[in-house]
C-alpha cells in the first residue's frame, strides 16, 4: 500500500514511531509541463501525481511542500512544487491573464519568484540531502543568482533561526547555533541523456567539474561547509544523468506501459504485481554485486544517505577545515522544527526577509529602473531643447511625441509603462509652468499667442480654458488676446487704409476698429446714416434666445455666451425658422390682427424680367401715413440682437452695435464712369470702376402707402432690395415719357467691393468674375448679372493677388 503524503506545516501525531531519527531528502528544481509538477520518479512512486489529479499549489505562497515518510528505510521524503514546474506556472500565468493587476508579467514574476524561494529557504535549513532536478542535460546557470540570494538571505536570518529554534525542546546547541542540522548535500539529477552518448559516466564527470567550477567561482561552495548555503561532496559523485526512458516527461505513456507489463504472463510469473513497486529498488543490493548492479538512481543516493547515517557529511575542504556539525533529528522533532520554520519564512511576512529578497531576485525590475532613470533625462531634455517661450497643444504634444521616441529608443524592462507616463507628466509639468500658450481662436482662425491668462473675449473657441482648473486659477495674469496677425483694411469711405490686428469678437471686427479709424481719416465729418441700435431700458436687459432647445455653431464665435440671465446664442444668422420667434422681454405691438397678413400678401417674388423695374408709389393723404405709423413695431428695450443684422434677422430686435456703415461721399457728379473710382486707396488698377446698371422707374398713385422707413428687418415688403451695395451713382437720369407720362429711365452705377487681408480692393463683374476694365478705362460689363434677384453675389472672393 502506498504510504500517505503529508503537506507542510504537518503535526507529528499523525504518524507512529515519533522516535526513531530520520533523514531528510528534499527533491526541488524544475520539471516538464507534462509531468503535471511531478519530480519524484526516479525514488520511486509514492509520490507520483495519479493520472486523474490536477495538482494545485497554495495561492499566497505559490508552492507547495509535499512528503511521505519511509517507516522501513527512515527517510522523509519531501518534495516542492511551485513555479519552477511547467504546470504551475502555466496556470499562474492564466490567472495573472485573467486577473491583470499589473501591465506586465515581469513585475508579477518577481513577486512569484520571492515567495518561491521562502519555500526553497525552509527546505535548505531543515534537509540533509537535496536533489536537484534539472528536465535536461545540461545545468541551469540561473540557479546561481537564485543560491547566492538565498545565501544572503540565511546568513541574515540566522540570529532569528537559533531564537526560534532555542525554544524547540529537544534540540541540540549546535544546531540551535547553525539554525540547520548540518549543511545540505546537493546532488544533481539530469532527467534526459544525449543521443548517441557511450561513456555515461565521462559526461557525468564532465558535469561534475563543471557544476563544481561555476559554485566555486561565484562562492556558494566554500572550504568551509557551515558557511556555506550547501555542500557538496568531495571524493563521491554528485551527478547523475538519467540514461533510461523518463516516466515523468509523459504519464499517460508510462501508466499505460504500467498497465500493459501487469497484464503479461510468462514462465516463473509470481503474483506480485508491478504496480505495487512504490519503494526505492536495488536498496538491499549488496556491494560485491557492484559490478553486475544496474544502473539506478535509488542506488546513487542510497550511498548518501547510508553514509549520514553511519557518520554524516563533512564536506570541508582545505589545511584547515573545522569539524563540520551533523544532527539526525527525530520524526517528532523534525516536524516541530519544519513546523516552525515554515511559519517564519513562508507565513510570518517578515519585513526584513521580504525586502532583502526583493532586493536580491528583483534583478529585472533593477535592471529595468535603472536603465530608465538614465534615459528619462535625455528624453526630457529633447522636449525642452530649441523650444519657444510659449507655444500651443500642437507643438507640445509634437515635441512630446519626439521625445516618447528617444525614451522608447533607450528604456527597457517592466518599468518601462511607469516611466513613459512620469515622462508624460514631466513634459505637461514644463509646459504649464508658465509656457502654455493661450490658444483662444479669433474670429479668421488663428489662435492666441500670448501665454496663458484671463480677460479678453472667448473668442470664436478652443484654447486652453476649457480645463476647468485653469479656469479657477486667479494667479494668471490678465490681458487681452492677440494673435500676431494684422490685416490691411480700409476705412468706411475708402479714403484710407490702415492695419488692424486680429478681431477676437464680432464688435470690434465691425464697429470698433471703424470707428477709431474714422476719427483719423475724418469720415465722421461725412454725412452718415446712423442705423438704429439697443437702447435698454433696464440694467437686467439680455440676449434674445433666437435658437431656443438647440445648440448651434457659426463660425463668428462660441455657441454659448455668458450673460447674467443664463446662456445666450451668439451670433444671428440668416434662418428662415427665425421669423418664429417669440421672447417674453419684446415689446407689446399695437392691436392689428390683420397687419401680419397684410405684411405677407404684399411681399413679391421678383422674376428676371422684373429686375430692372422699381415702382414708386405716391400718396397725398397724410392721414393715412399717420396710421400706418402706428402700426411700425416698436424695438425691444430689455433684449437685444445677439451678432448683427441681416435680412432674416426677427423684427422688434436691434443690435448693440451696428455692423454696416453708409456714408455719402459727395454729389453723383463726382463719379466718372471714364476715370473710374478716384482717392480710394488700395483698389487695384483695373478693376477700380463701377458697372452701369440701367434701371427704368414707374410712378403710381396710392392712397395707402406704408412709413417712410421700412421695418427692422422687411424690407421685401416695400420693394426695396436687401443687398447693400458699396457704391451708387445716378448721374445719368433720362425721362421717358409712357402713355400715362410716368415713366423714367435711371442709369445707376453700381459696384461689388470685396477686399483681402493684404488690403487689395477690387471689384466683381459677376458672382464668378472679376472686374477688369481695358487699358483705356472701357468696361465691358453691365450691372444686371450683380444686382440680378436669381444669383446672389458670394460673400467671399479669392483675390486676384494670389
């Protein structure tokens, strides 16, 4: 029957002959992943995994001890899964998959390897005999770093080993002093046997002298053994290379060839069964069969063990080796020992334990820390080289990405994630302390160059403000914006020009800067139509909410603009939904339920035939222009015309500011169609003249006649046409007699202007054209195509400059 496995910590009640002195034999290293964490083969099957069983290891500790005790040879056997095995590691790394408390596996890695090795640390201060298990044939030089780790770790501890071992009953003083029975022997099994090998025992030696030289040059075997973290010997083998067929590298293989050699019968076939050879073989062989013996692993470490329990090991080594101490404990007292050093190791957390070995095995995390606490300077220092003194988002986050890619040049390692986002707030850091750039969009587009502050329009968006903190920062220093750009413009009657600098609002891009600019060219002396503006009533006065439920974008500014009274819109754009508006701050109209209606059966849809003709209406009863006065809708006094006015602009609102100017330049007289415009600066050569535009005018009788002045915004209704024009000049007015005597033909000129940045002036013949008399000032062109009702004229105009 195979004998019962026990896992560390275990009581010693559990088993009889408490007594009698046992030795230890631990079996650690690494194994196949289809061994399912299995190291044990080559001692037999008693602590084999079964072919059903999944093995598991403890979740904190990621290992786990596992042993049985041999009544008949008195040897615990014990046995350590964990990480190093393929099994267990490949489920670890599924559940760090699934879990991904961390962004790589290194630094998860480094904490599995710490508490691995607590496990190895319990093994090497309670075993006599240790068996290195390696799945190949040739030997892991990662142990060394791991060995000489947990070397500093036990020369450290050994103060808090002989405390605790003091108060264990039963044990010796020098073990009490050591903190371990004696130094542990290593022996080293290789699991496979190269291909076509003839002398097994050359390569054993070869190994030999190899393992021997590695741990004597990095000094984790000394002369003196008690020094040391093991031993090994000096005048027997250490080395063993399996020559056979591994049963752990495929189980199911080996438990159906298992199976198939117990169900064969041959001549002499005894009862006994294959299956029930659990123990070591060849332990009763005897030494004059030496040399007929087979060849087995269980006879290679029976003469370790026979030889610690006749006199112990002394692998000292030198003129001047001490007497090496060794101690056989008993089953009882093993237990109490292992009990309690299990518990300082694996579960107490001792600080100073944890942080040594971090320290020790972390070598990757080092390696990786310091690799990048080198680079993130030179990464720093390509973001700040050759940089403005204030610059924007763009530029920041360029330079940011060239020095992301000296740092991904040069960093390596787990902390790379770690340090690419210190390099990140280090970058954002120097930008806002005092060079990031305002940002703020003007009404052309270009943003604000000044550094970042407070005060000035919101401009037409974007910039830093949006960030809340920014916002409620009191420490930055308040201005207005600027983008650096200038225009050339000319003044409202043309005379002059001058630079104007960049319009962050729709007030001083319309109205402002004109009206600074007719203080010094003197166009305020000219006559001047004054277009009527808000006057308020109250201080509570606001913005009218023309897009009541919606949000929408022009391009004169934000959507939203803030007023005491809530969230306005901020511009007015021609809509035909905004004649639907209604404000509880407009003014109450006078009582005619039929003036609306009136309003709408008066508006005319002009045809192309109908362009050229104007009807002037005359009326001889004051009376009835009195009434009708009356009836004009009155302007808002509390709510005012967000932007400026336009044809689709809603009646009863006026704006702050007026947007337009109309200047009278003189008499007609002053226009000559040969020279063309004269003291207009800036237009260009050819194209300074105005289209004759031949306009025939009829006179009709009516006694109702609408005001004088059109409504605020209806101008269809009084046959008047909603394109303001740049120029008029009705020098040429000729009569021409109808049947009724009444008709009159008109020649109008009439001229488009439009203007670029660079203050060129120059006129349109046609919504696609531009203007360009001959040499000797003829123009070709007519008016109709631009004062025609079926092609509007476009608001802009690429300029003959570019």
């Amino acid at each position: 029957m195979r004998p019962k496995k026990f896992i560390l910590p275990c009581s010693s009640e559990n088993f009889t002959s408490t007594d009698e002195k046992v030795v230890i034999v631990s079996i650690i290293g690494k194994s196949q992943y289809r061994a399912k964490c299995s190291k044990t083969e080559m001692i037999g099957t008693n602590l084999l995994i079964d072919l059903l069983d999944h093995p598991s290891v403890n979740a904190d500790s990621f290992s786990e001890i596992e042993g049985y005790y041999d009544h008949q040879e008195r040897i615990i056997y014990l046995h350590l899964r964990g990480l190093f095995d393929g099994d267990t590691l490949v489920n670890e790394y599924d559940n760090f998959m699934k879990k991904l408390d961390c962004k790589d596996f290194l630094s998860a890695w480094a904490y599995m390897r710490e508490t691995y090795a607590k496990s190895l640390l319990v093994l090497f201060h309670i075993s006599h005999i240790i068996v290195l298990h390696h799945p190949t044939h040739t030997f892991d030089y990662s142990y060394v770093h791991l060995f000489r780790a947990l070397d500093v770790i036990r020369q450290k501890t050994i103060g808090q080993i002989s405390t605790l071992l003091t108060s264990i009953a039963g044990i010796p003083k020098i073990w009490c002093t050591n903190g371990r029975p004696c130094s542990p022997r290593v022996l080293f099994y290789f699991e496979t046997c190269p291909e076509a090998i003839e002398n097994i025992k050359k390569l054993e030696h070869s190994l030999e002298d190899q393992i021997y030289h590695v741990l004597r040059k990095h000094r984790i075997v000394t002369n003196i053994s008690a020094n040391s973290l093991f031993a090994i010997p000096a005048n027997q083998e250490f080395v063993y290379v399996n020559k056979g067929r591994s049963e752990s590298s495929d189980m199911i293989g080996y438990m159906i060839t298992k199976l198939m050699e117990s169900c064969k019968v041959g001549p002499g076939n005894t009862n006994k069964s294959l299956l029930n050879n659990n123990n070591l073989e060849c332990m009763t062989l005897d030494s004059s069969s030496s040399e007929t013996r087979p060849r087995s692993f269980s006879f290679f470490l029976q003469q370790h063990i026979k030889l610690a329990f006749s006199k112990g090991f002394d692998d000292n080594v030198g003129r001047h080796s001490t007497p090496a101490h060794f101690e056989i404990p008993s089953v009882s007292g093993f237990f109490h020992v292992a009990n309690g050093i299990y518990d300082f190791f694996v579960k107490s957390n001792d600080k100073e334990v944890d942080g040594n070995l971090h320290g020790l095995l972390d070598t990757d995390v080092k390696f990786s820390k310091s690799r990048c606490n080198k680079v993130l300077p030179r990464a720093l220092q390509t973001y700040q080289d050759n940089s403005p003194q204030h610059y924007g988002r763009a530029y920041h986050e360029n330079k940011l990405t060239h020095a992301m890619a000296v740092f991904e040049m040069h960093a390596r390692g787990p902390l790379f994630d770690e340090f690419a986002e210190k390099l990140h707030s280090e970058c954002d850091k120097h930008w806002k302390t005092g060079r990031q750039m305002c940002e703020v969009l003007s009404l052309t587009g270009n943003p604000c160059t000044n550094p970042l502050h407070s005060g000035g329009s919101e401009g037409a968006g974007g910039g830093e403000h949006s960030d809340e903190r920014v916002k409620e920062d009191n420490e930055l220093p308040l201005m207005e914006h600027c983008s650096g750009v200038r225009y050339i413009c000319a003044c409202n009657c043309g005379r002059s020009q001058g630079p104007r600098d960049d319009p962050f609002n729709v007030r001083h891009a319309n109205h402002d800067w004109f009206q600074i600019m007719a203080k010094q060219c003197g166009c305020a002396q000219l006559e001047t139509v004054q277009f009527p503006v808000f006057q308020p009533s109250t201080h509570n006065y606001r913005a009218a909410q023309l897009f009541p439920g919606t949000r929408r974008k022009d391009s004169f500014g934000r959507v939203d603009l803030s007023t005491p009274q809530g969230q306005t819109q901020a511009c007015s754009l021609a809509d035909g939904t905004l004649h639907g508006y209604g404000s509880a701050g407009q003014s109450q109209l006078t009582n005619d339920p039929n003036g609306d209606e009136h309003q709408r059966m008066n508006k005319t849809s002009l045809t192309p035939s109908d362009g050229d003709k104007v009807v002037i209406q005359v009326s001889d009863d004051n009376a009835d222009n009195l009434k009708e006065k009356s009836l004009v809708r009155q302007p808002s006094t509390t709510e005012y015309l967000p932007g400026m006015l336009h044809t689709e602009s809603p009646t009863g609102l006026l704006p702050q500011f007026s947007s337009w100017s109309l200047v009278c330049l003189g008499p007609s007289s002053l226009y000559s169609h040969n020279l063309g415009l004269q003291h207009q600066t800036g237009v260009l050569q050819n194209s300074a003249f105005l289209l004759p535009w031949d306009v025939t005018v009829r006179l009709e009788h009516q006694k109702d006649r609408g005001a004088f002045w059109p409504i605020v915004g209806d101008h269809s209704a009084h046959g008047f046409s909603s394109r303001g024009k740049s120029f008029q000049n009705s020098n040429a007015l000729k009569c021409r007699k109808s049947k009724g005597g009444k008709e009159f033909v008109v020649k109008i000129f009439v001229g488009v202007e439009y203007e670029c940045p660079r203050g060129h002036r120059f006129m349109a013949a046609a919504p696609d054209k531009v203007l360009k008399a001959t040499g000797n000032g003829i123009v070709k062109d007519s008016g109709n195509k631009v004062t025609s009702s079926t092609a509007d004229m476009p608001l802009y105009f690429p300029c003959p400059c570019r």
